[in-house]
C-alpha cells in the first residue's frame, strides 16, 4: 500500500456503500410512488455493496501482503488520524491498526462477507427493501471492520455496539410481522446486558494502565499482575470483559438470544450470527489475551462456560425441526468450543475454528437458505426430504459443509476442532473433564448435523407436491456455495497438527500477537503432548465422528419416525432439549415476567394516578383559576379602558412616591 | 414672552386628563377617538417641553420634535384605521355606541 492512510478505505468503503445503498432505498420508495414500479434504482444496490466489500478485500489482502513482508517481530501496520480524548493523563487517538490477528480477521470479514453479500443479490430479490438491505448489511461490515481494525478499546466498543445495532436492524427486517422485531430487541437487550459487563471491564482497566490502548495494556499486564493489591482488580476487570463476551458471542448465560435471531434473513444468519459477529467476543479475548491469560482462574471459567454452552448447543440442536434452528444451536455450539480453547490457553487455535467455522456454518446457513428459498420459505425440515435430486449444487455443497461442521476426518473442521481439543487434554487437571464435555459433544455435533442432511436431502419426499416445486437456486447463489465449499474442505491446510511435520500456518502467523499470553500461561507450567497421544486423540476424534455421523444419518435417512418415537415415548426429554434446557423459559418466568409485571403496575397505577394525577390537577387548577377570573372581562371597551388607566396611575404612583 | 416650561406641562396634563376622561365617559366611538388625539397631542407638548428646557442658546435639542413628528405620523395612521373600523362597525350595529360592543365578553 501507497500509505498507512489507506488502511481507513477498508472500513469506509462499506460506510460510503451503505450510504449509497440508502439514498437508493430512498431514490426506490420516490420512484414507487411515482410509477409504481420501483425497480430501477434498488437493481443498482447489490452492485453498489458488492463493490464496496470488493473494495475493501482487495485492500486487506494488500494490508496483508504488506504487513506478510515485515520481518516476523515487527508485523504491525498503523494509521493514527488525530487525538480523539485527552483528559488528564487517559490519552485516546483515533488510530487503525493491523497486526496478524486483526488481518486474519479481516480476511475473514471481508472475503466471508463478500460471498455473502453477492448470494444475498439473489436471495433477497424481489423483496421491497432490497437496497435498504444492502445498506445494513454494509454498515455492518463497516462496524464489524472498525472492531477488528481499531488500536483502543474504545474504538472497539463503537464497532462492538455498531455491529449490535446492525444485528438489531437486520433481525427485526421483516418487522411487518411482529416477531422478528421482538426478536430483534431480545437480542438488542441480552447484548446490553453483556455490554454493560464490557463497560465496567473498560472502566476498571482505565484505573488500572490509566490507558485504553490495547497493545499497551497488553504490554503492560506483566507488571500489573505481579502487584498483589491491582492483580484483584484486574481479574475482576477480565472477567468483566468475558461478560461482553457472553452477551456478543452467545455463550452462558446470554446466549438465548441467538436462537430467536434466526428470524432475520439467512444471508444475515451467516453472515451476522454465523461467520463473523458472533466471534467478536473471541477475538476480543484473544487480542487481549495477556489480560486474560494472567489469572487461571479466568482461563478456566472461561473454558468452563464455553464447554457447557458448546454441550448446551449442541444438545439443543438434536431434536429441532427448523433447518435453521438447528444451525443456530449447532453455532452457539462451536462457539463454545472456541472459548474451550481460549480457557486452555490455545488462542491460535480458536482463532484457527473461528475461521474454519466462517467457512463452514457460513456455508451451511447460505445452503440452508438456498434450501428455504427453493421450498418455498418452508424451514421445517419434516416437511423436506429427497431435495438432493432436485437441488443438486445446494446438496453437494451443502454435503461439504456439513463433514466439515461434523468433523469428519481431514476437512477443515476436523484439524481446527481436534486442535481445541488435543489442547484442552494437554492442560490437564480440571481441564481434562472440560475435554470430556468437549468430546461427548464432537459426538453430538456429528449426529445432528448429519440428522440433519439426512431430513432435508434424503428419504422421501415429504412436501405437498402441488404447492411446492423445489428448485435449484441460480448461479448468484450457488457460486459463493461453492467457494465456500472450497475453502471448508481445504481450510484445513492452515493449521495442520505437529504430527504431520508441518508448519502451523496460523499458529506461526499469529504468534507475535499470542506470545504474552502464553509466556504469562507458562509461568504455571507448560504442557505438550507426545505425538503418540496425539496420534491417539486424532484417532479417537476421527472415529467418533464417523460412528456418530452414521449413526445420526441412519437413523433418519428413512424418514422423521425417530423424532416422532422419541416425542411420544419421551416427551418431556424431546420438550428439554428442543427448548435448550429450558433456559430461556427460566429467563422468562424470573427476570422477563416480573420486569413486565412492575411495568404493568408503573402504567396503571404510577402513570395513571399519581402522574396523571398531577398533570390533570395542574390544568384543573388552571381552569378554576380562570372561573374565578372571568367576571373581569365583560366585554365592554370602557371597563377595559378603565383597567388600563388604573394601571397607568398605579405604575406612575408607585414611581413617583415608591 | 418667555413661557416657563412649567406651564407647558401643566397645560398637558390638562390635555391628557380631559382626554382620559373623555376616553372613559363619552359613548360615542367617534368622540373617544378624538380624545385619544387629544391624548397623543398632550404627550407632544410633553415632547416639545422637555425638548426646550434641554436645549441651550448655542445647541437646540431637537429629540422632542423629532418624537413629536413620528407620534403625529403615527396618530394619523390610527386615525386612519380607526375610522375605518368605526365605519365597518356602523355597517355592522347601525350604531357607534361602544357599549354597543361586548361579543367578546369572557
């Protein structure tokens, strides 16, 4: 790149496209009223969008190349503008930066939501607010692109909260009928909540490095951590953070939301609540990591909750009939497993899963939506089977997706899920049962995933053939379906495990990043594996992926009559676990109800009595007042007169003798 | 003759109290216009009065001439539109009896 100052294109160029997208918006809703057709404009929108995120990827692969050719210690690119706050001794620049970790996830965003964004030309065809959706979904990359590019906190929490409001906006874009909006503000109000923790984590680390400055604090964590007094304080601050982290990346025990945001269109499922949002709280921690990394005690909550939420998910997911639901519960899921890794101190590793899980649930949730788009906006896969005769681009790449989510050996999945889990084993102790949750779960995983295909693709044909007539999406769709198939089969090849002698590609890349966290780690001791332990865990991942895939695809290739049993023979067990441990139900009768209730009671009685009470006593006042005064003006010109010229001897009166 | 200033005075609180008099007892709207000319006129010698005393054998104070005009511009102008009124009021009541008037009573 020419100058640093370039660096700012890659967020701008989706904020000048969303802006562009939403005159068009306005230019199709003037044009409708004009001549009713509307057409002209919006057609412009997905070019326009499509361009920006082309823009923006063609720059970050540029960042990349460049900050590739800097020597391994020395990989960081950055663009300060101007002093943003300086109040005291807390100084804040508005500055860009790129280092491993931030252009890995540029690559990610940019490329993942370029895919997305030409599949979404297709999919959202013909809806009345197709520019307005371009316009969201670029605003969000432009959020999502601010998160992973700014060099403060503070910088990061203005991403942090854009891509929530993005989120909102897109879950609630079909508005019109009433519950994606509710699912909006669910998910709008569960972030708040974890939000709120983030803040706190903020405010504690400003008294803590008197800077917000995130490689500074990083660089500065040793020394706070070796003070007993502020090293309190600073696990208090990190697990604030983590908080933030609930909320965002859908983890225990804000994680309910999630589910519900399925209401908005599949492309933002992937893109927003699959490929990259979701992760921002995986990215904060690594970024951060030193943070983290200073307290095991931290390290293993956090490993805690991200192998009960991946159990939760992946329990929740067996059993859903709608497609996408299943996929939802299967991300909360792998998101588990990524905070699994980050609790054993295996940043890259998680990093590794999170970008193999862009790839592959990114590619699901479009294949999904393909599926939904070709049956009509039918989701509930009861009400699918044998699709693959009749969509067989979707399927194949659908098939590539689903091995690689289930871990099926050699695909992308496979090397980034048994990473985390060869990791955690290592650390030993308590770690070791975190392993155990994490592997019943690959078993799940496989299971429901390949339920899955095996309800939507095969067995008969269970839709009602007059009204529905499943069709292969055109090549707008099915083209980014097969990148990302590409990539999901492949990723792998990033992170391949020390057994195969082979560089860790990411590992090596994103090592000046996790070095101060893994030095602050080992100071509690190092752990490795010897290669026959690994041998041993590769083997066991493998064969517990395939046993449970077959398992889970026999079982319902022939038809749903295996959910059907379990629903009669056990209906409170199919009822737990399709209402995820009945948590959100929980949520509902202790914080969501009584909320609720004391609003009821503040409108009736507060509002009506005592504040209406007062507003109407005010005016009644008003009124009697002017009753009383009215005798006064009779009407006739000379009493006025009269009053006035009392008036005027009063005042000169009082000047003359007061 | 040298009048004292004092005397104008006198002579235009005469003027202005005949004019609030008349103002308050006369019924006919006619009348009561002409006594709020009669009014203005008293506050112009007022004016002029002052004016007078202010004034020096080397410098004349010209602020009360100069009120006095813009008060008879404005007098004229209300002239004007008050007699206008009377008249639509005439069409209206066939009367120009202030007591006449009391639509607008609270």
């Amino acid at each position: 790149m020419g100058g640093t100052w370039l660096l700012w294109f890659i967020p701008l160029l989706p904020l000048f496209g969303a802006a562009a997208c939403g005159l068009i918006h306005f230019a199709t809703l003037a044009a409708q009223k004009g001549d009713g057709s509307g057409k002209r404009p919006s057609a412009l929108a997905p070019l326009v969008a499509c361009a920006a995120i082309a823009g923006s990827l063609g720059l970050s692969i540029a960042a990349f190349k460049e900050l590739a050719a800097l020597p391994a210690d020395a990989r960081v690119i950055e663009s300060a503008v101007w002093e943003w706050i300086h109040a005291g001794s807390l100084k804040l620049d508005i500055s860009l930066v790129v280092d491993p970790l931030s252009a890995v996830m540029l690559l990610v965003v940019t490329g993942v939501g370029f895919l997305i964004h030409v599949y979404s030309a297709g999919y959202m065809k013909g809806d009345p607010g197709y520019a307005k959706f371009f316009a969201y979904l670029n605003l969000f990359v432009f959020s999502m692109l601010m998160l992973v590019l700014s060099s403060s906190l503070v910088g990061l929490f203005v991403g942090w909260e854009g891509v929530g409001l993005c989120s909102y906006l897109l879950i609630g874009f079909w508005y019109e009928k009433g519950w994606p909006a509710e699912a909006g503000q669910k998910a709008f109000i569960a972030n708040r909540v974890g939000d709120a923790s983030f803040l706190i984590g903020s405010f504690i680390l400003i008294k803590l490095f008197g800077t917000l400055d995130m490689s500074d604090i990083n660089a500065a964590v040793a020394g706070v951590a070796s003070d007993p007094a502020k090293a309190w304080w600073l696990t208090v601050g990190a697990l604030c953070l983590f908080g933030g982290c609930t909320g965002k990346s859908a983890q225990l025990p804000l994680f309910t939301w999630l589910p519900d945001a399925m209401a908005g269109p599949t492309p933002v499922s992937a893109l927003i609540h699959a490929a990259t949002m979701v992760t921002a709280g995986v990215y904060l921690v690594v970024r951060l990591n030193p943070v983290f990394a200073a307290d095991p005690a931290v390290m293993t909550v956090i490993g805690t909750v991200g192998a009960l939420t991946a159990l939760i998910g992946g329990t929740s997911a067996i059993f859903q009939r709608d497609i996408k639901k299943v996929l939802a519960y299967s991300t909360v899921s792998q998101l588990g497993y990524m905070f699994l890794g980050l609790g054993s101190g295996a940043f890259a590793s998680a990093i590794f899963h999170l970008v193999t899980h862009a790839f592959f649930k990114g590619l699901l949730f479009l294949g999904a939506g393909s599926v939904i788009h070709g049956m009509h906006d039918e989701q509930d896969m009861h009400k699918m089977g044998g699709l693959k005769h009749h969509m067989p681009k979707t399927f194949a790449t659908f098939l590539a997706g689903a091995a690689a989510l289930s871990g099926l050996p050699l695909l992308s999945g496979f090397f980034s899920k048994d990473e985390i889990l060869a990791h955690t084993f290592a650390h030993g102790g308590f770690h070791q049962v975190l392993w155990g949750i994490g592997i019943v779960t690959a078993a799940i995983t496989a299971y429901y995933t390949w339920r899955m295909v095996a309800l939507t693709f095969f067995g008969k044909e269970r839709f009602d053939h007059h009204h529905v007539h499943p069709h292969e999406s055109p090549a707008v769709m099915w083209v980014p379906l097969a990148v990302l198939a590409v990539l999901s089969v492949f990723g792998g090849v990033l992170g391949l495990p020390p057994v195969f002698h082979v560089a860790h590609q990411l590992e090596t890349w994103l090592e000046p990043v996790t070095a101060p966290g893994k030095a602050l780690l080992a100071m509690h001791g190092t752990h490795t594996l010897s290669h026959a332990a690994e041998w041993a865990l590769l083997g066991l991942g493998s064969v517990i992926a395939l046993v449970f895939a077959t398992l889970g695809f026999r079982a319902y290739v022939g038809g749903t009559a295996r959910d059907e049993n379990v629903e009669r023979t056990k209906p409170a067990l199919a009822d737990f676990l399709v209402g995820a441990w009945k948590i959100d139900a929980k949520y509902y009768a202790v914080i969501v109800y009584p909320a609720k209730l004391v609003a009821f009671v503040t409108a009736v009685f507060v509002d009506q009595f005592a504040i209406d009470g007062l507003v109407n006593g005010a005016g009644g006042l008003a009124t009697a007042t002017g009753n009383r005064l009215k005798i006064l003006v009779d009407g006739s010109l000379k009493s006025y007169a009269l009053w006035i010229g009392a008036g005027a001897v009063l005042l000169a009166f009082l000047w003359m003798f007061v | 003759m040298n009048v004292p200033s004092e005397h104008l005075l006198y002579l235009a609180a005469g003027l202005f109290a005949i004019g609030v008099l008349g103002f308050l007892i006369r019924r006919n709207v006619i009348v009561v216009l002409m006594c709020i000319e009669l009014m203005l006129n008293a506050a112009n010698l007022t004016f002029l009065a002052a004016s007078r005393q202010h004034s020096t054998a080397q410098a004349a104070n010209l602020d009360g001439p100069v009120f006095a005009i813009f008060v008879i511009l404005v007098a004229a102008c209300e002239a004007a539109v008050g007699l206008a009124l009377i008249i639509a009021l005439f069409r209206l009541k066939q009367s120009v009896e202030a007591d006449s008037l009391s639509e607008m009573k609270g």
